[in-house]
C-alpha cells in the first residue's frame, strides 16, 4: 500500500495525507441527483457547484460579501461528512443527531493536519454553521439553491422519494428570503411552478 | 422539461442557465480513477480536489501568490471539456487539436453569460493555460500533483493503462521542479519508489 513515509517534512507529510483522506468526499453520496438523473450527486461534486454558484450570483448579496471567503466555505463545508455521513435535509431523526457526529468528525478530520490549518478549516466550517456573518448566510443561500434547482429540473426527484411538501421546502429555502431577496423570488416561482407540474406536494 | 423561462431578469435566467450548463462537468470523466479505485474522477470532483490541493499547499510557491485566484483557476480550468471533452494528458494524438476544440468550447460556454462575468472566467482558463503567472504556474503544480499522487495510490492504473514511461511522467510533471522546489522531492520520490513497485516503466 502507498504512503507519505518518505516524506521527512512532516507538516508537507500530514498534509499530503489529508489530501489523499478527503478524496473520500467523492464517495459520500447526497439524497440529490445530477441532472441528467444518472445517479446521486456526491460531496466533492456538490462543493464545487456551490463555490461555482457563489461565484456567479455574487451580486445578488444585497449585503457586501468577501466572495473569496464564501468559495473557501463551499470547499470545506462537508468535509465532516467523511465521518459523520450525509444527512438528509428532511431527516428529523437524522438530523437530531447530526450535530453531535459532525463535532466529533471535525475533530477528526480537523485534528489531522497542522494547527493553525486545522483550526482554519474548522472555523470555516463552524461559520457556516452558524449563520452569523454575511458570507456564510450567502454560502447558505447556495448550499440550498443548487439542490432546489436540481430538483426541479429532475422531475422532483427527492421531493418526491422523500414525500416532501411545499412547505417543507419553503422553510428549508427561508434563508433566501431575507439573504438574497432577488434569488427567493426564484424560490418561490419553482416552489410553486412544481406543485403546478406535480412534482412537489402543495 | 423544466427551464427558467419564468425569471424576467434576463442576466440572472442566462446566469441559472449557465449554473445548470455546467453540471455537465460530472459527466466528463478522466483518465484517472480515484483513490478506492472503483471507478474513474470526474472533471467537478477534480476541479474541487485540485482547488483543496492549492488551499492546504499554498505554502510551496516560494513565489507570493493570490490564493483566491489560483482557487478560482481551480474551479473554472476545465469547464472547456464541457465540450471539448478530457484530452488524456499522455495522447500525443489527441494533444494536437484540443487547443482549436477548447477555444471552440470557450467561445461557447463562456458566450453563454453575460460578457463581464464570460470574459473573466476565459481570462482565468487562459491564465492557467499560459502558464505566465505566478497564480497559473501554481494552480499547474497542483493540478498535475494530485493525479500524480492518484496513479501512486492506486498501483499506477493510469500509467501501466496508457503503458506511459517514468520519463513521460517527469516531463508531464516538470513545471513542479521549478515553481515548487520542495513538491518536486515528493513528486521524484513517488516516481523513484513507483519503478522499485513496478507500477511504472523505468
């Protein structure tokens, strides 16, 4: 088997070991499906197509944003999931649960690297968590608009596996309302176009 | 079919347009596979991957260098294979039109949104294409560093595949030796321990 222990410099060697360690993301499946309705979307896929929504609906933070600050968010935010699993949004058992497994996990995960890496992985994590800060309300905007999105273009698909209804969905998305009133008026036009279409439940 | 006719907002529909475009970069698969070996990277998991490998290594550039732009860099280098399709980095033969199919695909894609935010994403692929920059040289070490690390985690699938040479791979991975000295010991110890494995042809 592989490894670093040619590497003499051991900072260099944790880091290269946690690099190879997150490769894991690929393999942490979300309840989403891509697109073409292939397959589920994973972690690494997903936090590449939040920084890439970050990235290109910057402008409609109505409040002044470190956009470089909400991409870094977007690469690290499910990193926890490599121990702590996926969480389906709709899960309220799961999700009873989920904070205590995510702590631990960034522990883990976060403990693995160099301190002042570590802590700074950690502290964007726990930024987004917390929903405090104007970038990490704008990263929260677009860690919920992509999955909405992709559902609505695949027929409904986790709406409807998890019998989810409009209003469900509505509180799922509120963070929009208020965070990015130009992309809720998007919301709120999906919301109600799929419960015309019938794939979300009114 | 679901689309965004409804949003009025014509920057913003060819914005969604653009953001559900681009899913398509979890279609397009590499030459690599990934480290549990089960099946083959795709371009978004990579671009994510390859913007990590920048965040957690930034201190190998004995250059200064943005970070924030060499993560953008990372995010938007291979949006071109939407189209133009992954180019296998050893395929001599493939090598000899991508520069005429990518500029193509990028008159496409980056065409599709509005010209500031379509202009600005063609100037970072060419940036990290042109290789001229102190950000682009950086954003190409990593990108070639970490399916280097891939082929080494997983007996050298790629290489013994493509039946590529060790000289082959030095000179895929030689920007590394000057634009990061100390990642180029690890990438000439993988490659020194890869022939003694027998995973890669002296």
């Amino acid at each position: 088997m592989a490894d670093f222990s040619f590497v003499t410099n051991n900072k260099l060697k944790r880091q290269l070991d946690f690099l190879v360690e997150i490769d894991k993301m690929k393999n942490i499946f979300r309840r989403t499906v891509i697109i073409n309705k292939s397959r589920r979307e994973n972690d690494a896929e997903h936090s590449w197509h939040f920084a890439m929504y970050a990235m290109i609906l910057e402008e409609y933070s109505p409040e002044h944003i470190d956009i470089n600050k909400v991409i870094k968010i977007a690469l690290v935010h499910d990193l926890v999931e490599i121990y702590a699993g996926d969480t389906f949004a709709y899960d309220s058992e799961g999700n009873k649960n989920k904070k205590q497994r995510e702590i631990e996990a960034a522990n883990n995960l976060f403990g693995s690297i160099c301190s002042e890496q570590g802590n700074y992985l950690r502290s964007l994590w726990e930024e987004f968590e917390e929903k405090e800060t104007a970038e990490s309300r704008f990263a929260n905007v677009c860690d919920r608009l992509q999955p909405l999105i992709h559902n609505y273009f695949t027929d409904g698909h986790t709406w409807r596996e998890g019998d989810v209804s409009s209003s469900q969905v509505l509180e799922r998305m509120d963070i929009i309302r208020t965070a990015s009133p130009e992309l809720w008026k998007v919301v709120t036009e999906i919301v109600d176009n799929s419960i015309k279409r019938g794939i979300l439940r009114p």
